[in-house]
C-alpha cells in the first residue's frame, strides 16, 4: 500500500505534522509520522518478502514480546495483510559496527533482557531458512556465487555438530545488524524483528558479530559479557558462537541472492550477499574449522 492509503486506514493518528522516510529498511519503507499526538514509524512491507520466510503475524507479535521486556518499541497498530506496522518512534543514535564494538557489555545487557523476555510466536531454525532459501533460488533459476552448492556438505558437518548438545531456545532478535540497536544513553533498544523467533542464545552472539565485524577477541569478550563471565569464556561457548555465525553468513548468502533478483529497494543486494559468502567461504575450507567442529562436539564431563 501506498503511504497516503496507509495513514488513511489509520484515523487515530491524526493530520500529520511531519512525514520523513527512514534510512537503512532492506526489506520495506519506514516512514517517521509526527502528528500533535503521537511520534510513530510506520513500515510499509512488500508481499515478496514471503521468499525470505518473513511471517508478518509472528513479526507482530514477536515485537509486541520484546516491547513487554523492555527491548523493542511499544507496538501501536498492525493491519493483516496489508503489510502495515506501527510502532512507536524511538530516539537515540543508531549503531554502526565500531559502536557495537566499544559498548559489547550494553549491547549484552540488552540482549539478555530480551532472551528472558516473553517467548516469541515463532521459531527460527536457520539451517531450516537456508533450505527453503535454497529451495526459492532453485525454483526462480536465480543465479549463486560461484563454488556456494560445492559447500553444502561441509555445512553439513556444522550442522550435525551444533545439533548434537542444543542450547535451550530463548527468544532471539536472529538479525543483529548494528543500525537494529539504538541507543538514548540509557538501556539499548533493538527495533526490526522480521526475523524473530525462539532459538539459541549463541546464534544472537555468531551473528551479531559477523554482522558487527568483530574480531575473535571481541567476540570472546560478547560471550563472556553476555554470560557474566569476568574470566575468558569457555572455548565451547566461543566456537559455537562463531560458528552459527558462519551457519548466518552462509544462508543470508541467498537472502542477497533472493533480494538482488525481486527487490524494489535501492540497495547493492549482489555485493551484500558476496560480502557474507567470502569470509564464509573461507572458513569452511580452512585448518580451523576442524578446531571449532571438536570444540562444540567433545563431552562436557
């Protein structure tokens, strides 16, 4: 629907005083709505997001979740099936990958606030998105980055690894891209939960710092934070953060690949999909992945 159709279903805000749209939406339009009574965004979101396994109800209720543990933005409207969100607007800065960074305690704070939230509507299984990614690119013909299909049974590897001893499933944002946490100076936020759904703690930790560029270093120090941990975390917790980092980088590989084919955004989704495809592809060929398989898979006791 078109902006002006969408405020018009939308009575209760009334004559707006400002309308500016949002940088960063990859998959629909944010729109700020400043009236006399409410400061608002609402996200206008295409029917194509259907490919990339967006479930708008569960995005909904998910955000509804997460504004209720005092993570995400209170709620203030959605209309099924027309792809409209309204959420309230939130100030502060929003994060770029040094910001992440140099607050990794904060941002570990706030996820624990939202793992210990209310459970989400849905679950995110993302070697399960990466097959029915698959499944989307096979059926359209789109076209893969060259030597992506000669990995798949390496990722296999990984995955019979990370499933043998799962982490309990909490509820998990599953697409931490620094610009999805804002801060006000006090307690982070995290907006955008088209990808929420219960899952592993240690997903939320890989993929935010694929997302974020960090380091092994810094994403020792996310775990440790995230657990409490004044001391260096276990190598286990480590090397199972990193890898559904790898498992993310692999499957969001054919989002851009998807998104290049069908999106209306003016957005690079070609490079954004090599940019994730490179370093995955690296470590699934490389000396060090045996080492990661070994320490998620040897006996605790």
């Amino acid at each position: 629907m078109r902006l002006d159709d969408t405020l018009a279903q939308l009575p209760y805000l009334g004559q707006p005083l400002e309308i500016r749209e949002l940088p960063g939406g990859l998959t629909n339009h944010n729109y700020r709505v400043r009236t006399v009574t409410h400061d608002v965004v609402v996200r206008l979101s295409s029917t194509e997001t259907d490919l990339l396994s967006v479930d708008r109800e569960h995005e909904w209720l998910n955000s509804r979740a997460a504004a209720t543990a005092g993570v995400g933005a209170p709620v203030i409207d959605y209309l099924p099936g027309k792809g409209v969100l309204v959420v309230a607007f939130l100030p502060g800065i929003t994060y770029t990958a040094d910001d992440v960074a140099a607050n990794l305690p904060r941002v570990a704070a706030a996820l624990r606030r939202l793992h210990g939230g209310p459970e989400f509507a849905s679950r995110f299984d993302m070697f399960e998105v990466q097959r029915s990614y698959a499944e989307v690119v096979d059926a359209r013909q789109m076209p893969l980055p060259d030597g992506y299909e000669d990995l798949a049974s390496t990722v296999a590897r990984v995955e019979q690894a990370l499933r043998l001893r799962p982490e309990p499933l909490v509820p998990c944002h599953n697409d931490l891209l620094p610009a999805n946490i804002l801060d006000d100076g006090g307690d982070l936020r995290i907006i955008d939960y088209e990808y929420s759904g219960m899952n592993e703690a240690s997903f939320e930790l890989g993929n935010l710092a694929c997302e974020s560029h960090l380091d092994r270093e810094a994403l020792s120090q996310l775990v440790a934070s995230y657990h409490g941990q004044a001391t260096e975390p276990s190598q286990a917790l480590v090397a199972r953060a990193e890898l559904w980092g790898l498992v993310g980088r692999y499957a969001w590989t054919l989002w851009g690949v998807i998104q290049h084919a069908v999106s209306d955004v003016d957005h690079d989704f070609w490079s954004f999909a090599m940019e994730r495809f490179e370093p995955a592809a690296a470590l699934l060929t490389s000396s060090r992945l045996g080492s990661l398989l070994s320490a998620v898979t040897a006996d605790p006791s």
